[in-house]
C-alpha cells in the first residue's frame, strides 16, 4: 500500500516537473514567436494591436521565461520607437514600457536588471532625439544613472550619460564621466576630458 502511495506520489511529482518546467514555458515561448511573427508580418500596426498580442504572452503563467520575455519586448518598444512615431503613439509606447519593463526591474524576489534600465534609458533618449522633449531628456538620465549605480562601469551607460550631461547643460557632470571613458577606454576618443559640455562656446 506504501509503495502504491509512493509510486503515485512520484507520477504526480513528474507530470508537475513537466507541466511547469517544460509545457508551459514552451506555451509562453510561443505565444511571444507568435507576436513577434504577426509584428512583423503586418504593414500597418497600431498601437492597440501590439498592446493586445504581448499582452497575451506576457499574462500567460509560466515559472521560467518572464524576464527575458520583458526584455525581449523592450528591444521591440525600443525598436518600434526608433522607427519615429507620431509623438501621441510614442507617449503610449513609453507608458507600456514603463508598465511592463519598469515593473520588472522592481522584480519581487528584489533583483535588478541593468539591461531593463539600459531599455527604457534608450526609449526615452530617443524619444528626446526626435520631439526635443525635457521630461524625455531626464526620464533617459535617471534610467541611466539608475543602471549606473548597479553597473558601475558598464560601458553603455558611461557613454549615454556623457553626451546627455552635455545636452542638458549639466557641466559639473560631463567631467567625471568624461574621465571614467578615458580610463577604461582611452583610445575610445580624444581628448574626452577636454571636450567642451555643449552649451559652452
């Protein structure tokens, strides 16, 4: 009877390692192919349309994947920002990133993702590029002083961060960041720490 107890209990146990280890996460892979494919196959995409198809991947449970799902479509928010949206569809797209990608950086199990800031510093530099936006410009410099601090010298950021010090006239910062390239990277470009910040004639 023990044995018959046992047997069961390891079935049960092996069905439950493959609904959630495998099938589901299989499902959740799927669905984002299957986004990613209508995304791609599609010539007028609008906003809802995207929202509707990741919504579905991203809802969908699985135990495994859900990070780097976030990530994957915060290349395709980034991606589709890149393109130059009407400014309205950009402000929703940065709204979904904040909802979806912000979320993830405040994960539960109190991990950060400096990729996930790397993201949305980007979506909102180049939002900042095309309409010229100041919320932009500093949304795009907290993400990145954000990564920094987990990142210290991830390259990226270093980069990002000095050429938007010097957009917004931010001089005391341009100096030290300047220094921080040159000495990871001296041959990176010169001379970096005499550059100007770019309000400065």
């Amino acid at each position: 009877m023990i044995k018959k107890i046992v047997i069961i209990i390891l079935i049960i146990l092996a069905v439950a390692a493959i609904f959630f280890g495998s099938y589901l996460p299989y499902q959740k892979a799927q669905l984002f192919i299957n986004a990613y494919r209508a995304l791609g196959s599609s010539q007028q995409f609008s906003f809802d349309d995207f929202k509707t198809i990741f919504d579905r991947a991203l809802n969908f449970y699985s135990p495994v994947g859900q990070e780097e799902e976030v990530r994957f479509l915060g290349n395709q928010i980034l991606d589709l920002v890149q393109r130059k949206p009407p400014e309205e569809i950009l402000k929703k797209l940065q709204i979904y990133a904040e909802e979806t990608i912000g979320i993830s950086i405040r994960d539960s199990r109190g991990l950060n993702y400096t990729q996930n800031f790397l993201i949305l510093g980007g979506i909102y530099q180049m939002s900042w590029s095309f309409y010229k936006n100041p919320a932009d410009l500093e949304k795009a410099i907290s993400y990145y002083e954000s990564g920094l601090k987990l990142s210290p010298d991830r390259p990226q950021f270093l980069f990002a961060l000095f050429d938007l010090y010097r957009a917004s006239g931010r001089n005391e910062d341009v100096k030290p960041v300047g220094e921080k390239i040159m000495k990871f990277w001296p041959s990176s470009f010169q001379p970096l720490v005499d550059v100007k910040p770019a309000n400065e004639k």
